[in-house]
C-alpha cells in the first residue's frame, strides 16, 4: 500500500447535508447522539464512516476539533454493539493523557444506551485499575504509547482478540518521539485487524508508518481550515519580549477577561508565567509534559470549574482541552507554525459562539506573524494598551540559556564535592572504629556466623 492520493482513493470534503440517520448506525447510537445535540456529521464524520463500516482501512488527514473521534469511535461502536462482551476488540493510540481522557469521555457519552465498556490506560495514575480492565475486557481501551509498553510487559496485557486499531494524531506521536514505541506496540496486536489512521500531516516517517499498518485504505483528505472561525475577534499586542508577563497582568487587571487561555512556548516559560500570574493575585493553574497527572486532572477541573481563572499550557500538553464557553485565547508566544495559530485560536468560539484571542508578538517574533497572516489572508489589528508603560525596565521571565546552563553545571559540581566529602567523612569513620581484637579464634560465648548470615534487625537491642 502507498499513502499517496490517487484518483479512485481520494475523497474531495463538502459541508454533509445528510442528517446521522443516513450514517445507518444502530439505533441506540442514533439515540445518544439525539441526547448530545448531534443532528448532522461533520465533514470527517460523513466521508469517514461509511467506509469504516464497511470494514475498509482508512488514512485520514483531519485536525483537531474537525468532530474525528466521533468519525472513528461511532463505526467501532456500531461494529461492538451485539458482539459477545468480556474481550477488548478495539484499541485507541493517543499521544497524550489528556486526549486520551477526552476520547474515554466522548466513548461513554456515544454509548450511553449501549453496552459497551471502555478503559483509559495512562501513565502519572496507578496500574491497578488498568490491570482489571485488561484483565476484564473491556470493549475498547484508549491508551498512551509508554503506559501501554509498561502493561505488555505482563501476562494478563494480551490483546489476541483485537480487530480495530485507531491511531489518533499520529503526526503529534511523531513529534513527541513515540515513533519506536508505536512499533514495539503493533508487536503485541494481531496483524489481521482494520485499521483507522488520523494525522493532520503527513511527513515522511508517518507515511512509511501508514504502509506498513494499512491495507488498501481509503484516504481522505479533510481540508485544513486556513482562518479561525468568523466568530473569533483577533488582536496582535506589539510588546517588547520583557514586558510580556506586565502586559498580561494590565489586561487582566482590566477586569474584561473572565478567563483565559494562555499558551507559551516551553514548559519553563509555563512555570515561571504562572508563578508570576500568582504572585500578582491571579488564580492560575498549568498544565504541560513535567506535570503529574493528578496536577494535570486537577487543573483541567479547576479551570472549567472557574476556581482558575487563568490556565497556562504548552502545545503538547494542550491536546485533549475542550472548554466549552472559553471566551480568550491569549498566544503569550507567537506560534511556532500559522496552523498551530489556527488551532491555538480555534479553541474558543466554538459551536457557533464568539470569542477573543489575543497574541503578543515581540520585535523578534514578527517574521512568524507574517507569516501566520499570511496563511489567514489578513492583517490582524494592532492594539496599545492605554497606561501601559512600555518603556518600564523589562521584567525577564525566562532565565538565558546559557545561564541556566551554567547554574545546572554549577550545581553538578557541588554535588559532586560533597559527594566527595561525604565519603571521605565516611571512610575515616570506619578507620577509626575498625576493630581492634587480634585475630584469632572467638572467644567466650561469640560463635563463628555462616558467612552469608545476618543478624536480625532487633539483635542488640533490649527484648
């Protein structure tokens, strides 16, 4: 199989017309996407489940928030619904603990009329309760590459009765080097299976991915939205990179912003924006990779609660957060790529609602605003706060790298000498409590010890 577009396997992606009704899923299925609201697929829903039913293996390019869980959960649902219950038929490879939750939750709200089980398998959360799913079967498990490694390792991990694969934002995979992971992984599923691919992309290590997984796929080509919803008002704050926390803190002073958003570029930036947020009496919580995942869970919750105000997150860890009714997006950094500008910003004004999403572009950063505007074909206005003062002695958030090297090799040193001294201290210890009985045969009531013997951790001691 090549994954390269051809005639008779390319699908071309119109607005769908036909309600779900026409998808012919079971009808308890029907039922649930009545309860959720759900009159009519998306584009990813119309073109991906017709074929999925039918059995066909798919290579589908569809972004975030296009509706492709559903695409790839409602045809699996359908297929499970009146099979035999006690064995885990479908797999979900996700690349974060987040996505991997959002999908469990999008399965059960699906399948709320229905039998089905399923079971989320992540790392940051004990091994337990994923155990007993494994060891249950239940119907579907949606799992991370590495967490999912860890259970193969056992006995009770065994997956021979899998017929369904989805592999979920391969590209995102890619990016966060789980490549030789998802290889290990398709050594422990049975080769004759259907198989659902989705990548927003496809470079070259995802595409020779895709023809060693699929059989004569139907591909489908969903196009990439090229501007944010027409819901979204955007703005473009000019900030010296110093002064970016200071703006943040004025805006959010202003009392116009309920909540936000915030996306930085490293996880380091993450932290030390948050620490600064908080120190100015804002409520804020972050999420990125170096978060466990109970701080992770927790954040999620607080910020859709209201108790945060202000959530702080990196792009890798971003995936999988679906806030309805998040009213600003704030881009604390340019984005690296104009698509993940369209996505950033794409997170509020969903559903046909408005939002705001600000970004705050330093000198150096306007090369990569261009070319977001660019790719969104407009000029995106240029805001000035009033009473900001933007010649006020910068304010570093983020400590040069250089420095942090410097500081990290400073601190290697320093735990190298008094590892040095502690030896020493220890060695000059034993010297100077070494026994001091001649050799020679025991005395009194001391008996000779079997060489490998130990005493009991209570001998000496009072009884």
């Amino acid at each position: 199989m090549s994954p390269e577009p051809s005639a008779d396997t390319i699908v071309s992606i119109h607005l769908p017309h036909m309600p779900f009704t026409g998808l012919k899923l079971h009808a308890t299925l029907l039922l649930g996407l009545k309860d959720l609201g759900f009159r009519r697929p998306t584009a990813i829903q119309a073109e991906a489940i017709p074929p999925a039913l039918e059995g066909r293996d798919l290579l589908a390019s569809a972004m975030t928030g296009s509706g492709k869980t559903a695409a790839f959960l409602l045809p699996i649902q359908h297929k499970l619904i009146d099979r035999p219950r006690g064995v885990t038929r479908a797999l979900v490879l996700t690349p974060t603990r987040e996505l991997a939750a959002q999908i469990l939750g999008d399965f059960n709200d699906l399948a709320v009329h229905t039998p089905l089980t399923a079971a989320a398998v992540y790392g940051g959360v004990g091994m337990g309760p994923q155990e007993h799913a494994f060891r249950s079967g239940v119907d579907v498990i949606v799992g991370t590459p590495g967490r999912l490694l860890d259970h193969f390792r056992a006995p009770y991990a065994k997956l021979a009765a899998l017929e369904y694969l989805v592999l979920d934002e391969a590209d995102r995979m890619l990016d966060m080097g789980f490549l030789p992971d998802i290889r290990r992984i398709l050594r422990h599923l049975p080769s004759k299976r259907q198989t659902l691919f989705f990548s927003a992309t496809m470079p070259p290590p995802i595409a020779q991915l895709a023809r060693e997984m699929l059989r004569n796929p139907m591909m489908i080509d969903v196009e990439r939205p090229s501007a944010p919803p027409t819901g979204i008002t955007q703005a473009v704050y000019p900030v010296p990179q110093a002064l970016k926390a200071a703006l943040l803190v004025k805006l959010l002073q202003g009392g116009d912003i309920q909540d936000a958003l915030v996306f930085t570029r490293t996880k380091h930036r993450a932290n030390r924006l948050a620490r600064h947020l908080a120190d100015h009496g804002v409520n804020v919580e972050r999420i990125h990779g170096n978060r466990s995942q109970a701080q992770r869970t927790e954040a999620m919750a607080g910020f859709k609660s209201g108790k945060y105000r202000v959530l702080v997150a990196t792009d890798i860890a971003a995936r999988g957060i679906d806030v309805s009714g998040l009213g600003h997006v704030i881009n604390f950094d340019v984005p690296a790529a104009p698509d993940d500008y369209v996505h950033r910003v794409g997170r509020t004004a969903r559903a046909e609602a408005t939002g705001t999403a600000f970004t705050f572009v330093s000198p150096e950063e306007e090369g990569s605003l261009r070319d977001i505007e660019r790719t969104i074909n407009r000029r995106l206005p240029r805001v000035t706060v009033p009473g900001f003062d933007y010649a006020a002695r910068p304010q570093a958030l983020e400590v040069p790298h250089a420095q942090r090297i410097a500081e990290i090799r400073q601190r290697k040193a320093q735990d190298r000498e008094r590892a040095r001294a502690n030896a020493a201290r220890r060695a000059a210890h034993e010297r100077g409590h070494a026994p001091s009985r001649p050799p020679g045969p025991p005395s009194g009531g001391d008996r000779p010890r079997h060489p490998g013997s130990r005493r009991p951790h209570w001998a000496g001691r009072g009884r």
